[in-house]
C-alpha cells in the first residue's frame, strides 16, 4: 500500500517536471516530498562518504524544477491561481535578492514569512483559501470556489 502510494507519487513528481499546470493533492505532495526529502539525505551521506560532492549537486539540480513545479501545483489545489503564485515567488525571488545585497533583517525577516508559507499552505484541504466572492480584494491572487 505505501509502495504503491510512493511510486505514484513519484511517477507524478517526474512525469510532471515541467508542467506548473494542474493540481497536486495532499497525498501525493506529501508522498513525493517524504521521498525526496529521504533521498536527499541518503544522497549527501553518499556524498560525503565516496567523497564525490558532485553527486549531491546533481541530485539536488535534478530536482529543483521538480520542486517547484510540485509546489506551486500544490498551492493552486489549496486555492492560489497563477498570479498569486506568480506573485508569492517574485515577492521571495526580491527579498532573497536584496537581502544577499544589503544583509538587511527585515528582508530576513520577510524571507522567513515567505519561507513559512511554503511551508505551511500545502498542509490545507483543497480550495480552503479559494474565495467565495470576485469583489474580495484577495480576488486577484485566488480562485474563486467551485462549487462541488
């Protein structure tokens, strides 16, 4: 059962490397990141023991557009649409920035808010931050709640 759980969670996270489209249910996110989360520390501690760092380089470049993709289909499936996301990752992308630039706490700060949403918003259900209403200030960065 959790074989079978793991390998379509995988199939989904590689057969979608590049596509932002779509959705990802909270199972198949949080299959697919346990899994390359785990590989991730067994490729390090590979790493470090053949003494060949590349490895985890590469593992680590294989899988970043993976990532990504995963999770910004995961957050649509909680309720952002593209302009939302697209807006949460240049809001991080700028922070990130200008923090490297001027080492400013503020912007760690605001890093880490950002950081935590990451974090934190593929845990919600499927459409819970989508709104109810298209006048909702929130309406540029949300679905608007299909009715199921």
């Amino acid at each position: 059962m959790i074989q079978r759980k793991i390998r379509i969670a995988l199939q989904d996270y590689f057969s979608h490397y590049f596509i932002f489209s779509g959705y990802a249910t909270r199972e198949n996110y949080w299959w697919a990141m346990g899994t390359i989360y785990i590989l991730t520390i067994i490729f390090g501690i590979l790493s470090s023991f053949v003494r060949f760092p590349w490895l985890m380089v590469i593992w680590l470049l294989m899988n970043i557009f993976p990532l990504i993709t995963l999770q910004f289909r995961r957050l649509r499936d909680v309720g952002f649409n593209n302009v939302g996301l697209i807006t949460l990752a240049i809001l991080y992308l700028a922070s990130l920035g200008i923090f490297l630039i001027t080492n400013s706490s503020f912007f760690a700060f605001v890093l880490q808010i950002i950081v935590l949403a990451f974090v934190l918003l593929p845990i919600l259900k499927k459409d819970e931050l989508a709104i109810q209403r298209v006048n909702s200030p929130f309406a540029p960065f949300m679905r608007t709640k299909t009715s199921s």
